[in-house]
C-alpha cells in the first residue's frame, strides 16, 4: 500500500471529526475546531503530497456524508478539503533550472502567487455562497433580515447582554441589514483566506518539526505578489461600485486582494525591523494594533505593500532567505 492512502485515509477522518464537531459544540469550538478542519489535510499534503490531501480531501466528504447531509458534503469538499489539496499543491510545485555556473537549482513555486491563488479560491467561494443563499438582492436581505431577528430573539424573562438591545426598530433594523448585504462577500472571502493562510502556517510547522517537508523553509517576510495583482485590486474595487450580484462578487476579490496586500505589508515590517533589539515590542504594538483595528490598520499595511515599488528608498534589501523554524 502507498504510503500516501493510509496517511490521507487518517487526515480526512480527523478534518470530518473536527468540522462535525464544530457544528454540535459551544461558540469557542465553532472559531476553533471549524477553522481549525482544514490543518489535518494541509499537514497530509505538505508531508506526503497531493496525493494525500486528495485523498484526505475525499474521506473528509465521505465521512461527512455518513454523520450529516448532503449540503455538508457540498462545504466540506468545496470549502476545505478541495481548495487545501490544491494550495497544497503548489506549496511543492518546483522545477530544475540552471544557474549561471551551469549547476543545476530547484526553483519552487512562488509564494507571493500562491497567496493570489488563495485569493482567487476566497473570493470564488464567496461568490459560490451568494448565488447558493439568494436568487437577488431583495431575497438576500429577506435571509439576512431573518438573520438579525433570530440573532437578537432570547427566551422570554432571559437575561441578555449587556448593551444589547431586545428588539431593533424597524429603521435600525433595515440599516444594519444594508451594512450585512454590503460586506457579506467581503466577510466570507477574508475569513476563508485568513483561515487557509493560518492553517498553511500552522501544516507547514508541524511537517517541518517531524523533518517531513520538503520544500525549504521559505523567507516569510520577502513575500511579494504577482505584478498584475494591483491592477487585478484597482479593477475589483472599480467592479464593487455595480449593482446587484456583480458588485458583491467584485467587493468579495476585492477584499481578498485586500487582505493578501496586508500580508505583504507585515511582512514588510516584520523585514524592516529585522535584527533590531526592540523588535520583538515593535511587532507586538503592530499586531496590538492591528487585531481590535483591523477595519483600518488593514487597509494601512495594504497601501505601504502597495506604494513600496513607488518609495524613493527600498524598505526590503536582498538578504538569504531564513532557515527552518528552530526546535
């Protein structure tokens, strides 16, 4: 037997167990075990191939299909086991090349494309649960209106919390529905692509811990994206002022585009301050910052990565790339 078939068979059990168990369990396991479903299946690919996330990828279906619905299957295998079997994929894409002393290379896959890649899957899927939830506009705010109804209905004489109101009036109401059909897509897109990127990270530590992968530890804060990526941002954030759908599905690439510039702009400041002994408090102010604030230091990291080609000094020298995380 294949090395690959047992270690898949195993993955896609346990990503099936976590994803199942999110939905049965408390709040803190819906954020943690639900995102955390994508790892097993990111740790069988970057260990043991594609070939062992694809395999992952189809027991997580399977399994889900014995212990839940159809529509479960559906997400599982578009939504997770699917998108991480191709990311991981191209995280041990490679090629041979020759160096200028005729000796031969292995060129791996950029990362910069690979988190366009997650982007383009992000934003897909967003656009893939809009069309799936609704058939217009109206019928979109019917769902999400229904939505805010059932988040705020409590038992009657039940305590609720502090700040919250019991009911919102009707104005305040259509408001905040406005504000749900605004960012629907934009909130998806992100939220997938932040959760694929985390759990890439976190797969990619534990394969390299057990020696299993085989891709060099890369330069995190050298990441770059692709050249037509800033044009690909203008263009989604010029389609996200359409009405209707197209706009939505414009705002959700343009919110993935987005974010993946705000990874390029930490990992700028992660290179910046770079042998610096007050480095370790420069990130954390960053990142203190940047976790209550998102909403506006996001878009501040996206226009430094953005306007850093443009900057009369380069914030990013040459340097060798960083080794593998240490044990």
């Amino acid at each position: 037997m294949q090395t690959y078939l047992p270690i898949g068979l195993g993955a896609g059990f346990v990503s099936a167990m976590l994803f199942a168990s999110a939905s049965t369990g408390t709040l803190l396991g819906l954020l943690v075990l639900f995102f955390l479903s994508p790892m097993p299946v990111a740790v069988a690919g970057l260990g043991w191939g594609w070939r062992a996330a694809a395999v992952a990828a189809i027991v997580g279906a399977c399994s889900i299909g014995v212990i839940g619905n159809v529509r479960g299957i559906l997400f599982h295998a578009l939504s997770i086991g699917a998108p991480t079997a191709v990311l991981s994929y191209y995280c041990l894409l490679n090629r041979d090349v020759s160096s200028a002393g005729g000796v031969a290379q292995t060129e791996w896959y950029p990362l910069g494309r690979i988190v366009v890649l997650a982007a383009l899957i992000a934003s897909s899927l967003a656009a893939v649960a809009l069309v799936s939830s609704a058939a217009d506009m109206d019928d979109l705010r019917k769902l999400l209106g229904g939505t805010i109804e059932r988040m705020l209905k409590r038992p009657v004489g039940a305590p609720g919390p502090v700040g919250i109101p019991d009911a919102l009036d009707p104005v305040q109401t259509a408001r905040l529905t406005e504000l749900m059909v605004s960012v629907f897509t934009v909130s998806l897109a992100t939220t997938w692509l932040a959760v694929a990127i985390l759990n890439l990270w976190l797969a990619a530590h534990v394969v390299a811990r057990s020696n299993r992968l085989v891709r060099p530890w890369p330069d995190l804060a050298a990441l770059r994206l692709p050249p037509p990526a800033p044009i690909a941002l203008a263009a989604a954030l010029g389609g996200s002022f359409l009405p209707g759908f197209a706009g939505l599905i414009a705002a959700g690439l343009m919110g993935a585009l987005l974010l993946a510039f705000m990874f390029v702009g930490l990992a700028i400041i992660h290179h910046a301050t770079r042998g610096q002994s007050l480095r370790p408090f420069y990130l954390a102010g960053v990142y203190a910052v940047l976790v209550p604030f998102i909403a506006l230091a996001g878009p501040a990291l996206a226009l430094l990565a953005l306007a850093e080609p443009f900057l009369p000094l380069p914030l990013r020298r040459t340097q060798p790339p960083q080794g593998p995380p240490s044990t």
